[in-house]
C-alpha cells in the first residue's frame, strides 16, 4: 500500500504462514482509548482525514484516491468506503487519522465487510506517524491488519513489513466453513505489544510474529522492538487493480460489491508497558552440503532432473524471453529464440542455497558457448528483496570450454533460501549455451581483517553515533575504567540521546575508526543540554577545538600521518549532566564520498521497484577515452512511470539560508537519456513535523540530458530558503518528464562536490 511498496505474493519473495485458528483475543487489563462507530450523519473530520492520490501512485493501481462523499461517507451506521469506474478510469477512497490519533501498542479492530470482485483491495493497516524516525519504507515498518482479495474472498492475510532489505511476515487466516469475508461482517484485530504482534480474526488468532527487524544495508540492526516501538495511525481503503490483486475483469461490479463496510474501529491500551524487551534468537540450522562438499544440488548434472518445476534447478523465460533447456551428457544446454528485455528473460536458477554469515565461498562452473557471447551470474536473496551477496557478474563465453571461478565472502545475515541465478537475457546473441560442474564450496570462516570499521552508508565514520544500536544502545561504546560517574541512554517518546551524569569525570571512547591519512574531516554533536563546549574531543590523538555553530557543536582536523585505526575520547570533566547525540565524523566537504573513493559509502539507492542496482564502476573511461576511476554506476532495468521511482541519493546535506552554492558532477549513460537533480526538503522529515509532505527543491530540480560520454554538469543556486542540515540531494533515474525506458541501460555518477561561492 505504501508509496515505496513493491508487493507481490511469492513463495520466493516472502514468509507467509497459515496459522489454525486457536487462543481467543483477551481485553483484560486494557482500556477502550479510542471508538469511532460511524453513527453520526457525516465522516467525522476530528478522527479520519482524505488523502488525495493520482492512479498509479502505488503498486500500479487503477485508481484515484479522491477527497469526495461518493469515495467515502456515513450510510446506517457504516463507514462505506466505494470504489467506482466511469469510463477507463477508476475513483476509490483511502482515509487515515495522520495528525488526529497515534497508537502506540494496543488491540487495534475493526468490524468489516470487504468488497467481492476481481481487482478489489481493500485494506485495514498502519503507518507510522514519523516514518523518518527509522527511516522511509520499508525501514519504518508497516502493520497490515486485514487484506483481503477481491477474488479470493474466504481468505484475509495479516502481514508486517520491515527492514532493508525489505522483509515481510504473513500470516492466513481462512474462514470458516459456509462463511466468507465480503457477505457478512467480521472483525479483525492485531494485539501490539513490545516485542510481539498477535493477528486475530473474530477474537481468534491466527498468526503471531516476534522476529522482526530493522536496519540500513548492511549496518547493526536498531535494538529491538523497532520499528514497532513508535506511534503508528491507521488507514482504511479500498485498492483497484495493481500488482497483487490483478485489474478488474468484465465480471467485476461497481456497485454494492464494491463497497467496504466498516461499522466500528476501536483501539484499547493498557496503562502501561513494559519496553525493556530483548529479541528472542532462535537457533538456525542449515542442510550440509552434498557429499562432494557441494551446496548446489545436482551441480554435475547426473540426474536428468525436470527444469519446469519449482525444486532443484529450474528454467525461466519471462519478459519477452524465449528459449529452452535440456541436462545431456552431465550438462545442461540452453538454447535462446528471443533474448527479452530484460537479463532474466532467459534464466537458469537454484534456490534453497544456505550461506552463512562471515564464511568464505568460491562459486565456479564450466561454460562455453556456440558463438562469443557474454552471460551474468548472480547469488541473491528472494526472501530479502533482492539484494547480491555475489554481485552480477559478465562472464565472456567463448567456443571453448572453460572454468570461471570466484570467491567471496558472505557479509550479510546468514540465509537459509539463497539462489543462484544464471542470466543471458537482454543480450545482442543468441547463442546457445553450455554449463557443467556448478558448484558452490564453503572455504571456511573468513580471515578478520582487522578492527577497522569503513564508513556507514551515510558517510559517518563514527559506529551508533544515535545511539540505537544494541541491548543497551551503546554497542561500539566504552566508558574508560575507573569513571565514577555513569552514562546512559534515554528513551522517552523514541527519542535515544546518550546521557552523562558527571560528579567527576568521564571519557567515552570508541576505536576501530578508519580514517584515512592526510585527510580532512569533520566532528560535529548535537548537545541539547546545552553544555557541549565543556566536552574535550580528541581523535587519533588529536586535540579537536569545538565550537557552537547552528544547533550542533563542530570541530574540523587533520590526519596527517595517521597509521591504522583511530580512537575517538570525548571527555567530560566538569561537573553537571549532558546530553549528547548523533556524533558524527565526516569527511569536510558538503557531499560525502563524492568521489565514489570509499564506495557507496554516504550515499543510497533508492528504487521502487527490484532490479535495480548501485555498484561501483572502475573500469575508468567512457567512450570518448575519458577517464573516471570509481564512479557510481545505477544498472536500470526499467524506468518505470515517475523520475521519482529510481534515486541515487544522499541525507543530511546542510544548506544555510543566504548562500550561494555551486553542484557539479559528471554523468554518462550507456543510452541518450535525460535525468533529474535537486537538492531538495525532506518530505517525510516534513510530514512528521507539519502533517503534509513537501519535498521542495531548493535548486529548482533542473534537468540534463546524457550520452555514452562523460559530461561535466556545473548549476549555481543560492538558498532563499531557511537553514536545512536535512537537505537531500537527490539524482533521479526513473522516468524524467514523463519518458519511460524500459530499456536496460546503466548511468555512471561521478566528482559530485557542493561547494559555497561568492
């Protein structure tokens, strides 16, 4: 439902159980806090407010969400909420209680009757009230407390949403015999407590999650419960068409089947909860490798195994791909007609592939082809939205026969449903292909490389300077020993800030820091209480002089000759309380790691939907001979609809009110395209604190067209706006001006600085 949402139901892309019906919804203890049982004779505007959206603005839906008594009003006592066609186009109605009522923890209900026909989603979920406190969707989390398919009305799915990569639980509950969802009415709740989420329909539950996280990339997890520890608003709606649900068909009615009827939601909280909850790990086991020390089942091909079905390996042809496979002779032939659009239009895949976290790898096969020609091969995560523990990689195939072999280390989470994919769509040939001897080899666990940290994505050096990462939210921390006085960290409405009581003195340190030598950086805190320039700062031996400036307190220094890793001490020796947060070391420039030196590092990809990725390229030159050693590289397979659904981007960029400020970058693209880039308001962080979104360029979002050749683009502004230390600088990818490209195409990001000019 979400903007940012990309929900398809399969057995590979999500986790969802059928739970029996069992325990039986208890209100003890809990208090009725909010009622709304539509009896009045118009939609009460105290509770529930319209939000206006154009079709396709999620999921690839029909239709408009429209701000109108016919999309949504009050009828006998009911909440009706009506989809409608008129011609070719589609109006709905989608209300929610955004900037009226948050709800943290509770029994959150609702008693519904859903509409029947194919096309219909209606929906009884949660958002959260500050989506940019975890970061946007998935990272903040989602609460689906009914859906139910138009077409498919004896089942409702209760689904939560989260992390990044993106991750999913669900849960089923059908209904009971000679009974459906959409021709009486039924109740459906969740139970919210710290640490759990029960999903009940008609007060018997169904499903129960307590595994949940939420993260960015590859960094520490938020301590648990996040991001279900925040207040969330809830939202009723009724979807047409899109991913999920299919579009309508000719059997499909626009009239009383195509109403949700709500006749109460209610939610009760207790007086109290209790937060200090730690996440249950559950052990994993994972298969052992085959007898050969192969994880890859039937890698020498001896059994002539289908490839049409969904166990070992299987064969696909999807996006105008079209070929076939065959396993002769201990090898397995694919031979292509169409190559599609798309490098998965012709597919050989394994799922079911166990790789565990911190181990060594080496994946290697035999290959040959007709003709030369090139294929990629990739280990991703279905169940984790996608994302490569072995990236995409070209392999050149030529007549003869010959072993490709790589080795990697599995830096993620350890995954019991990794799989292999083997693509050679989207190609200029069509010659058939030869594999053998796939194999995937566990080499043991991975050499330490030392205490060194790089940088997060965001370009900080310094590990949880949020404070929000650990049982304790001081995890990577350290109090210097013999210190009387005590640090701690709060949490009072989701808001972590390290708090240190001094009656003598304190140093907290954190080492491992790899910063670089000869190297300019930034510190910089935030101090509430007001007193951060009684904190001596000191990294890699280093004195930093601080100052106030704006709302933090800043530093800058130099490394110089710095060897290894470096240790930051910041101590507190006079007497009184501080509060401290998100400490930051940066490089000292506006734009971090704009030279793609660090790798991603700083910067984030967002896109809305799957196949799109951000890598590094160092192959250094463009077709003119140019040369641009590690530049970001955004392999697009579809634009999509909206410039907005494909973004390289980078937070926290701060833009003083008065400035005159110059962007430059260089950009190509493997095709004649045009892109979008901005320095520009955070909405979410916006919607937070005013209720609405508004993603204001500062810059007035111009637009540049590119080619196989790099280009220097140079555009002044100045800031008529006030201070932001929130500005977002964004590069958007998807369909600028309306153009979509559905071709595959990759452009190349490069020398991004922002720098103050007179």
């Amino acid at each position: 439902m979400k903007k940012s949402r990309f929900f398809i139901l399969s057995a590979m892309f999500l986790a969802s159980l059928s739970v029996c019906f069992g325990q039986k919804l208890s209100y003890e203890g809990y208090e009725l806090k909010f009622e709304d049982n539509f009896d009045q004779k118009h939609l009460d505007k105290s509770n529930w407010s319209f939000e206006i959206h154009e079709p396709g603005w999620v999921n690839n839906e029909l239709q408009e969400y429209i701000a109108s008594d016919k999309a949504a009003y009050v009828k006998n006592g009911n909440l009706v909420i009506q989809a409608s066609k008129n011609g070719s186009k589609y109006t709905s109605g989608r209300i929610n209680t955004l900037g009226k009522h948050g709800f943290k923890y509770g029994i959150v209900e609702a008693r519904i009757k859903v509409p029947k026909g194919k096309g219909f989603l209606p929906a009884f979920w949660m958002m959260p009230v500050n989506e940019n406190l975890y970061g946007q969707w998935p990272k903040c989390g989602e609460i689906d407390i009914m859906e139910v398919l138009g077409d498919a009305i004896d089942t409702n799915y209760g689904t939560l949403h989260y992390g990044e990569p993106h991750t999913q639980t669900q849960f089923s509950a059908k209904s009971k015999a000679k009974s459906n969802y959409a021709d009486e009415f039924h109740t459906f709740a969740v139970e919210w407590l710290p640490g759990k989420i029960n999903f009940f329909v008609d007060g018997e539950q169904y499903g129960s999650a307590d595994d949940w996280f939420t993260k960015k990339g590859s960094e520490d997890p938020i301590t648990f419960p996040a991001p279900y520890d925040q207040e969330f608003y809830i939202i009723l709606n009724v979807a047409v068409g899109g991913d999920w649900p299919g579009n309508p068909d000719k059997n499909t009615k626009f009239d009383k089947d195509a109403q949700m009827l709500v006749d109460y939601v209610r939610v009760y909280q207790k007086s109290a909860y209790n937060e200090n909850v730690t996440k249950t790990e559950k052990a994993e086991t994972f298969r052992p490798a085959e007898s050969d020390g192969n994880y890859f089942r039937n890698g020498d091909f001896s059994k002539a195994e289908k490839l049409d079905d969904s166990t070992g390996w299987i064969f696909m042809t999807q996006g105008g791909g079209n070929g076939s496979a065959k396993i002769q002779n201990n090898q397995v032939v694919i031979s292509t007609k169409s190559a599609g659009t798309q490098e998965y239009s012709i597919q050989l895949v394994q799922a079911d592939v166990p790789v565990e976290n911190g181990y060594k790898y080496r994946l290697s096969f035999d290959a040959f082809a007709e003709k030369p020609r090139t294929m990629k091969v990739g280990l991703t995560a279905p169940d984790r939205g996608w994302i490569r523990y072995f990236g995409d990689t070209a392999v050149n195939l030529t007549e003869k026969k010959q072993n490709f072999a790589y080795e990697f280390v599995m830096s993620e989470k350890s995954d019991k449903n990794a799989r292999i994919d083997f693509n050679m769509g989207a190609t200029n040939s069509t010659a058939q292909i030869t594999l053998a001897n796939i194999r995937l080899e566990k080499l043991g666990k991975a050499e330490n490389t030392g205490k060194m940290r790089s940088a997060l994505s965001d370009g900080n050096y310094v590990y949880n300077g949020t404070f929000d990462r650990g049982n304790d939210r001081m995890k990577y921390w350290e109090v210097e020993k013999g210190a009387k006085s005590k640090a701690t960290v709060t949490n009072e409405k989701n808001i972590r800030q390290l708090k240190v009581d001094v009656s003598d003195n304190l140093t907290l340190v954190q080492s491992g820091i790899a910063l670089a030598p000869d190297s300019n950086y930034r510190f910089a805190f935030d101090c509430p209480s007001g007193n951060g320039d009684k904190v001596s700062v000191n990294v890699a031996g280093i004195e930093v002089p601080i100052k106030k400036q704006g709302s933090q307190y800043t530093g800058k220094f130099s490394t110089r000759k710095l060897t290894g890793a470096a240790t930051l001490k910041m101590t507190f020796a006079q007497k009184g309380t501080y509060i401290i947060d998100n400490v930051v070391i940066g490089e000292d420039a506006l734009v971090q790691n704009g030279k793609f030196s660090a790798g991603s590092a700083g910067w984030e990809l967002y896109t809305y939907n799957p196949g799109n990725e951000l890598g590094i390229d160092s192959l250094g030159s463009d077709k003119a001979g140019r040369k641009n050693d590690n530049a970001a590289a955004v392999s697009i397979s579809d634009t999509t609809t909206d410039d907005w659904k494909i973004q390289l981007k980078q937070n926290n960029v701060y833009l003083q009110k008065g400035k005159k400020y110059r962007l430059s970058f260089d950009v190509k693209s493997d095709i004649k395209r045009e892109i979008k880039y901005a320095l520009q308001r955070d909405g979410a962080l916006w919607q937070a604190k005013h209720g609405k979104e508004d993603w204001t360029p500062y810059n007035d979002a111009p637009t540049v067209e590119i080619n196989e050749n790099y280009q220097t683009v140079v555009c002044d502004f100045e800031m008529t706006y006030p201070d932001d230390p929130n500005t977002i600088l964004t590069f958007s990818m998807g369909a600028v001006n309306g153009k979509r490209i559905n071709k595959p195409h990759q452009v190349c990001i490069d020398n991004v600085v922002l720098e103050v000019i007179e």
